[in-house]
C-alpha cells in the first residue's frame, strides 16, 4: 500500500514589536504590519507591505491606545532601512521618546556598517554612513542625557559592526566634551564608524579565530587601517580627518603602533580619540576567547599597563566621562544585559 508523503508544514512565522511612534505618516513601509489583539494570539495582518501609512491610520491605532505594531522578524533588514530614510524625522520628532529614539539611533547604525562590511566600495553606504553620523550629533547634541541613554542600549557582545559603532558613541561623546565644533564631530564621527572598514578584506576565519592569532595571521590582521584608507580613497568623498582616523587608529604615542609607527606628534589628534575609545570598547565588550571586563577594570588596565599609548589629556577626559553617575549607571545596565543575555543563550 502506498504512503502518503509526509505533511509540509511551514515553521510559524516570529515577529517583533516596533514603537508605532516610528512608522512615519504618508510614508511607504517595505513592510508588512501586524497588529496583536491578545497576549496569547498570534499577530493578524493590518497592513501590507508597500502602501502608504497615513496620518488616519496612525490616529486609529493611537484611539485604540496601540502604542506598538509588529513586523515579521524577516523584514528587519527593510524596517531598519526605512527608520535610517527617516531618521531626521524620527529624532527630532517630540513624541518620540529619548530611549526609543537612542534604541532607533543604535539599530540602524549597527544596520549600516553590516552593509559597509559586506560592500565596503559601495560610495551610496558611504554617504549613508556620513549621513548618520549627522543624525546621530543630532540626537546626542540635543540633550547632555542623550550620551548614557545611548550607552544602555550598546551591544557589548563582539562583532565588527557593533564594536564600530560602540567605538563611535564614545568617540563622539569624548569629542563632544571637549568642546569640538559640530563640522569636528562630523568628521571625526565619519572615521569613527567606518575605522574598521578594512577587516571587510581579512577572512572571517582569522576575524573570529578563538583563541591567539598565529604570526602570519596577525601580520594580515595588521594590515586593515591601510586597506581600509585604501577603501575609502578609492570611493572618494571622504575628508582627511576622517581617513587618519581609519589609518591611524592602532598607531601608538609611543611609536610602537601599526601600520605606520607613527610617534605622537604625528598620529592625527582624531586617531588618538579612536584609539582610546576602540581599546575600551575591546576590553569591556565579550568575546568567544575572554569575558568582558567591567568599565573601571577596564580603564585600570589601560591606565597601568597602556598609559604611555594614550594622549594623557585625552585619557584623563575619557575617564571624567566614564565617571560620571548617570553614563557609570548606563553602563552598568548595558553590561548586565549582556551577561543575561549570555546565561540564556
């Protein structure tokens, strides 16, 4: 007797909530919208993907006291891309709360550099990358409270893209305290988020080896500041500043860095800003080889055993802002999420 083939059956499709503050009116969402009507049902479609969301749907949802919607967790990707296009509204948008629009802020700019690693000669994800940097001063230039907010929402588990962006909210709060003009943060930001662009050349195997790298491994993992200002010079459209914040950053004041062994006076005052804040981002953020460290460990280290690698002045300010309450408490709830995010996985 013949048997029936097996059943087909389609694995349940996984959503997540989105504030509906994000969705933009008269925009087109690339995405389809669900809406929960219990906590124990499934999500049900209430709008399809590529039609206008107007300022009657969001007054209806906000009637029925909806404050979130969902998307499938497949469209991710178009969701974070239509938040970057919107970015502008979404930040200086007063109903938009700091944390959310700090959450917004971190999303899509982890997004962007996923892009820039995977098409790093791309000069449209360059501009993207300029052009959210913009966004991000001005989410972080509104309020002195924007900076720990930010903090508490950074991933502190290792991958190129977060540690990029990691290393850019530092950079830029460092820089904003001391005293630099919006056009300094630009570029300084710029360099910030696309420092490491140049590991998009160096094989995953040796990117995320477990354990020391072999000598030969380590000599190509040297080589990414160069092919990253390589990169970048070849596209075109990025400034000076922010092309030695790429090429510099692993340059050391006392001349002992690569690829240049560049001594002080010559690595440029933004690589020097870059240096500290990707060092403490490495030792505070978790790895398959070693457990994250945190915030003041961390600057402890630095300070015995790489002092003489920093500008002091700079050091010494990069410590003040760490130590304030509000970004010690931020950290402190960052690092904790992260290590029960480890225990669950």
């Amino acid at each position: 007797m013949p048997i029936d083939p097996p059943e087909e059956r389609t694995a349940p499709q996984k959503f997540v909530e989105i504030p509906l503050h994000a969705l933009r009116v008269d925009s087109v969402t690339e995405f389809s919208i669900y809406l929960m009507h219990g906590e124990d049902s499934a999500p049900v479609l209430y709008r399809d993907a590529n039609l206008v969301f107007s300022e009657e749907h969001r007054g209806k949802l906000a009637d029925g006291a909806v404050a979130g919607v969902y998307i499938a967790v497949d469209d991710r990707k178009p969701y974070l891309r239509y938040l970057e296009n919107y970015l502008a509204d979404i930040v200086g948008d007063n109903h938009v709360d700091a944390g959310e629009g700090a959450t917004i802020v971190y999303a899509c700019a982890t997004n962007l550099v996923q892009d820039v690693l995977e098409r790093p000669a791309q000069s449209e994800d360059i501009r993207r990358a300029q052009q959210l940097v913009a966004h991000t001063l001005d989410h972080l230039l509104a309020d002195q409270a924007r900076f720990p907010q930010l903090l508490e929402r950074m991933a502190f588990d290792y991958h190129t893209y977060t540690h990029s962006v990691n290393v850019c909210v530092f950079g830029l709060a460092l820089g904003q305290r001391l005293g630099m003009s919006r056009e300094e943060l630009h570029r300084l930001g710029t360099g910030l988020l696309l420092h490491d662009i140049g590991k998009s050349t160096i094989d995953d195997a040796i990117l995320n080896k477990r354990g020391r790298l072999t000598d030969e491994e380590w000599q190509v993992m040297r080589r990414h500041p160069a092919e990253g200002a390589r990169i970048l010079e070849s596209v075109g459209g990025v400034d000076a500043p922010a092309l030695a914040v790429v090429r510099q950053h692993h340059e050391k004041c006392t001349g002992k860095g690569y690829p240049g062994g560049l001594a002080e006076p010559d690595i440029h005052f933004f690589a020097k800003i870059c240096a500290l804040a990707d060092v403490f981002d490495a030792l505070t953020t978790q790895r398959s080889y070693k457990e994250a460290l945190d915030a003041f460990p961390a600057l402890r280290i630095m300070q015995d055993e790489m002092m003489q690698d920093f500008h002091p002045r700079l050091f010494r300010e990069f410590i003040r802002m760490l130590g304030t309450p509000a970004v010690r408490q931020a950290a402190e709830t960052a690092q904790g999420e992260a290590e029960a995010r480890r225990r669950a996985a």
